[in-house]
C-alpha cells in the first residue's frame, strides 16, 4: 500500500513522454511503473490525456517580506506559485527589509515566512559594497548562492558592486554567484515620459553586454561559477558562449516576458510592462529562443517582482518614475508553453527548461523530475485547453501584469507538494537549504 498514485499517457519524465503510473510514499516517488499497472494506494488519481509533470522550479523570485509586504508576502506569492504549478522557490535577497546580506537577515527572513509557505522556499543571499566577510556564514547558513547587482538596484539598501568588489566577494565565498548584469555606464537617466521607446533607448542592449563581459572576466580570474540573471540583450550570448567554451563556470537564465513579448507592441503608459533588463523585439527574442534551444540559456524563470499599484504609475503613465517589475509566477508556464509549441518544441522541453534545469543551477537534485527518489512535486496540466488571463483570478498581492487579456494555451489543474495537493487552505511548505 502506497499513499498515492498518480496515472497519465502525458507522464513528463527526464527520459522524455510517456504513459506511466506514478506511486508516491512518504512524500517520495517510490517508482515509475506502466500506465495500467496493479498498485494498492490510498488515492489513485487518473488523468487520463492530462499531462503530468513535475513541480517547476522558480530560483527567480521577489516575495518582500519583511519589508515591504504591501508590495508581496510569502503566503500570497508561493499560493500564486502553486497555482501556476510552481512547487518550488529561491527568495531574492531584496526587496525585503533588511536585505539578506548577513545571518540576522536571514533569520529574520525566515521567521517571518514561517507557517506562511504554500510551496518549497529556499533563499539567496546578497553580495553588497562591504560585507564580503559575512558570505562565508551566510552560505554555511544554507543560502544557495550571491546575488550581486553592477547596477543600481532601485533600492537603497541593496547598492551596486564595481569589479573590484564583486571580485572580492567571490574569493570570499566559494559559492554560486548571480548576478545583475547592466553597466551604468551605458545606462542613461530615463526622462519622464509615457513612451516606452524612451524607457527602452535609456538602457541599451551594450549595458548587458558590457555587465556580462565584466561577470565574467571576475569569475575567470576568481575560478568561480557564475550565472546571468533576466538575460534580455541576445547580443551578450557570444560573450557566454565563448567563456563557456573556454572553460569558465558560466550559465544564464531568461524569462518569460524577454521570450514573449514585443517592445513595438507595448502601448504608451502601459508601465505594467516596465522591468530592467527591458523588454526589446521580436527579433531579439527569436535569438534567445534559439539560445534556448540549444542550451546555451538554460533555464526559464519569472523574476516575479510586483509592487503597489501607484509604484506602477498607472496613473501618469511615466515609464521613467515606474516601479520595474514583472509578476508572473502563475502564468509563467502557460506563457511558455503558448509560445513553445507554436515554434514546434514539447512539454519536454518546457520541463527541462522551467523545472529540471533550475533545480540543477542551486543543487536540488530531488527537484524539478519526476524520478524514483525525487520528491513527489507533481502538476497535472492540461496541455491543450485555452483560456483568456482574468488579472482578478491571480493570487499575488497586486494583480498588476502585461499578460491581463491575453489568451494563454495550458491550464494547471492539480498541484502537488510532496504528495499532498496544495489547495491554498494550509500552508505546507518547508524551508530549502544548500545541499539538500
């Protein structure tokens, strides 16, 4: 007797699609069997043509708590999170208050997401002007890595490191470091303005471009890994390709709205649209979506980082006094797999990017798979059913976002956590740390 099984032709495995029969105990998956095999259990789901997949990994998102939980709080973003089919997330050092730069901040994190979490959390920590020397304790702490800015954060509190510092953070720790990669030299001051076009010229695809040159060349010479976050400017990705070929520990990440939409269409004062690295055209896109492809950007994740309404300026329409920011944790996966298979890729490959590959980035080999041993964080997902994004069904704090209106292929129907379904009714989450 198992505690559950669950049945599908669509089972989404590392090996690829195909019918199975998933037994979970003690929150495990137990084994992987054929469709129509005898097994007792206390539940036996079928889902007959509905897809299973695993639970996707987010390792990119802004909850803000403490802090700033009028912007977004743990129980709201990870209930979003396991509506979207998202069982598992790695906090942002920043927004919150205070930032996640030493132990007491992370403490101080935690206790405040505690009996809040409606999925896994797991949490990075922060690389600042100045406090190299609390790295080492934050990472033993758990933490999964560094995240560093090289240009101004938006926040205060969370300030820019120069070469010089970030070098000094990376042999401090030997850790992963992600890093925000734009050059505030090439960046210019957006002038007050409802075009996005303004907004896009102030922050030029050579920001990223030079930012990425400048994380690598300090991993290079440090012997670090190093990952690329939100890469918008598909000009960088010769950079990465040629470091990565020459031996350096580097990977990136992009996400759903870089791979999705397009600057020409965004209309003037939409600043629901505004986050930085920006938005930029089709063209750009088409490049990443072969980056993708070939595995030269790894992985896909939300960077979901929402705001109050009248941080958006919805009311001016001002892109340049705009809070920047995407929340997207619900709808990244129908976002991607709308946009996948019209360019002829699979569940697979939306699995292997959203789920399998970010789990690999931060070590969680029990997640984002649905393999004997993995924890039992299972979707089902209807592949095939359609619906039109409702901005009042998603459940973050301020349903403020760019896809409101837009007809999105794939509906998650069942989320499971370790073998329990996450109904939004008790939050069962639990605290992630390096190594597990």
């Amino acid at each position: 007797m198992v505690d559950l099984v669950v049945r599908s032709r669509r089972v989404v495995t590392p090996e690829g699609e195909r019918p199975a029969a998933v037994l979970v105990e003690d929150g495990k998956i137990a084994a992987v069997l054929p469709y129509g095999a005898e097994a007792a259990a206390a539940e036996d789901a079928d889902l007959g043509d509905m897809a299973l997949l695993p639970g996707l990994v987010d390792t990119h998102v802004h909850v803000n708590e403490p802090g700033r939980t009028e912007w977004e709080g743990f129980a709201t973003a990870t209930r979003a999170a396991a509506a979207g089919g998202v069982t598992t997330i790695i906090d942002m050092p920043l927004n919150s208050l205070p930032p996640t730069v030493d132990t007491g901040a992370l403490k101080i994190k935690k206790a405040a997401a505690a009996g809040q979490c409606h999925v896994d959390v797991g949490f990075w920590g922060g690389a600042i002007p100045g406090n190299a020397g609390d790295l080492p304790g934050l990472h033993e702490a758990g933490v999964f890595g560094f995240k560093a800015f090289l240009a101004d954060s938006g926040v205060p509190e969370f300030p820019p490191v120069d070469a010089g510092q970030l070098a000094g953070a990376m042999n401090a720790a030997d850790a992963l470091f992600v890093i925000h990669a734009e050059d505030p030299d090439h960046l210019a001051e957006a002038a007050s303005s409802a075009a996005y076009a303004d907004f896009l010229a102030s922050r030029p695809p050579d920001a990223e471009h030079a930012a990425v040159a400048t994380a690598i060349a300090v991993a290079r010479a440090a012997g670090r890994r190093v990952h690329i976050l939100h890469l918008s400017a598909a000009s960088a990705l010769p950079l990465i390709a040629a470091a990565r070929a020459d031996g350096v520990r580097v990977t990136a990440e992009t996400c759903p709205h870089y791979l999705t939409l397009d600057a020409a269409d965004i209309p003037d004062g939409a600043t629901e649209f505004k986050c930085c690295p920006p938005i930029r055209d089709t063209a750009n896109a088409d490049r990443l979506w072969e980056a993708l492809a070939d595995g030269l950007i790894t992985c896909v994740v939300s960077d979901h980082s929402p705001c109050t309404p009248d941080l958006k300026r919805r009311d001016t329409g001002d892109f340049a006094a705009a809070w920047g920011g995407i929340a997207s944790v619900q709808l990244g996966l129908p976002v991607i797999w709308t946009a996948a298979a019209q360019r002829g890729h699979t569940l697979a490959d939306v699995v292997k990017w959203m789920a399998r590959r970010p789990a690999d980035l931060v070590g969680l080999r029990s997640k984002g798979r649905i393999a004997v041993g993995a924890d039992a964080d299972l979707v089902a997902f209807e592949p095939d059913e359609e619906f039109v994004v409702d901005a009042h069904a998603l459940h973050h704090r301020n349903p403020v976002t760019p896809y409101a209106g837009k007809r999105l292929r794939g509906v998650v129907r069942r989320t499971w956590l370790r073998g329990r379904t996450v109904t939004g009714d008790e939050a069962g989450g639990i605290f992630l740390a390096r190594g597990n």
